[in-house]
C-alpha cells in the first residue's frame, strides 16, 4: 500500500546527513528497528524506490528518517539530499527483521546506525536502557550521526572508532576479530549489526565462531 506524505521539515545532522519528518498517515505504525521502501513523489522518481529506516519514536504524531546523502552521483539520496518542507515522498508497507529482543552489543558501521536510533531512543523511554552498549565505526569524527544524544542515552557504553584516521592521537582501527575479542566479555550476548553488507557477513561469521548463536545475531537478511 502507497501513502504520500508530505514533508514536515528537514535538519542538518552531519555534513552529509539530514533528518526528514514528515507526515505520519493515520493508523501506520512500525516496531522501532524496521523500514519501508521510500521514493520521491515526482514524475522521473516516484519508481525509484529504496529502503530507509524510522528513526522516530513510534508514539511521535510525525515519520522520520535520518538520511545519508551521495552526492558524487546522481541518485535517489542525491535527490533528496536538494528536497525542501513541502514536498512529498512516497512511503509504503513496514518491514525489517532488525527489532530488539534482549541485552547485548550493537554493532554499527556509517549509516547502519539508523535501525539502533529508533531502537535506543524507545529503550531509553521506557527506561530500559540496561546494559546494552554499542560499538559504532566511521571513516572520520565528522561522519558520526547523532554523537552527542548516543552518548546521552548510553554513556560510556557508546565506544566510538574512526577507521580513516587518527582519533586524539590513537591509531586509526577498525571492527575485526581482534576488536571483538578484546571488548566483548560475554559472546552469549544478543548481537545486532548493521551497515555495509561485507561488514554485516564478515562480523556475523565471527560472531559465531566467537561463541555467538546464530540465533542471537540479528541483522538484516
């Protein structure tokens, strides 16, 4: 099913992310962590449709997403990355297999972190935050989405890594099975991962071999 919605307002998170809401039709509703596919209600668009995650609480009266933008080339992020308050999108049915279900480790990589925004803001409202932690590499601090309000919800269980450079002085590293081996205590955890698909495989597999079970690793398949 197809709802137009149109666009409430647009803010700048990151120098290439920007947050949409929009309208939210009556009676749709989401689990926090699951998406829809989105297209631009235009003419040479509104077929071009592409998957993107709420990052909205699901009580909140409005839609949101939290978007990258690739302006090397011209796309649908592109598109929207030159949308203004007013125009429409075009959003349809709910799904997504990224929904919480206990404790554990979240692992992220650039704009994977957008199923975990909507998820830790609705853990932090119910005050249910616990002991969850996550774990969310970047190429650079600049590429970083929502920084401060993470480290709000999560405190010193937000570790954050930059893969492109040298953060305060300390070697430039990456997620890899050394990492998870040195800042994992208890591989019988749930683990949530999310972001480009060769990180999402590689890391589920070392999950696994690291003790994980299968069916506590969650990502989108």
């Amino acid at each position: 099913m197809e709802n137009i919605v149109r666009i409430l307002s647009i803010e700048p998170v990151t120098h290439n992310v920007k947050q949409y809401r929009f309208e939210k039709p009556e009676g749709y509703s989401f689990v926090p962590g699951q998406a829809t596919e989105v297209s631009i209600n235009k003419p040479v668009w509104k077929d071009e449709k592409r998957p993107f995650t709420f990052t909205c609480l699901p009580s909140k009266p409005y839609l949101e997403f939290t978007i990258k933008s690739y302006r090397d080339h011209n796309g649908v992020t592109n598109e929207l990355d030159k949308l203004m308050v007013g125009d429409e999108l075009i959003i349809r049915d709910v799904w997504g297999a990224i929904q919480y279900k206990e404790e554990g480790y979240f692992i992220a990589g650039g704009a994977g972190i957008t199923p975990f925004i909507a998820i830790l803001r609705d853990l932090k409202d119910k005050n249910q935050v616990g002991g969850n932690k996550l774990i969310f590499s970047n190429k650079t601090n600049n590429d970083i989405i929502l920084k401060d309000e993470l480290e709000e919800i999560l405190n010193e269980n937000a570790i954050f890594i930059v893969t492109n450079e040298n953060n305060g002085g300390e070697k430039a590293i990456r997620i890899d099975e050394t990492y998870l081996k040195t800042h994992i205590q208890d591989f019988n955890k749930h683990f949530y991962i999310c972001g480009p698909d060769r990180m999402v495989i590689e890391l589920s597999e070392v999950l696994i071999t690291l003790g994980a079970k299968p069916d506590a690793v969650v990502f989108e398949k």
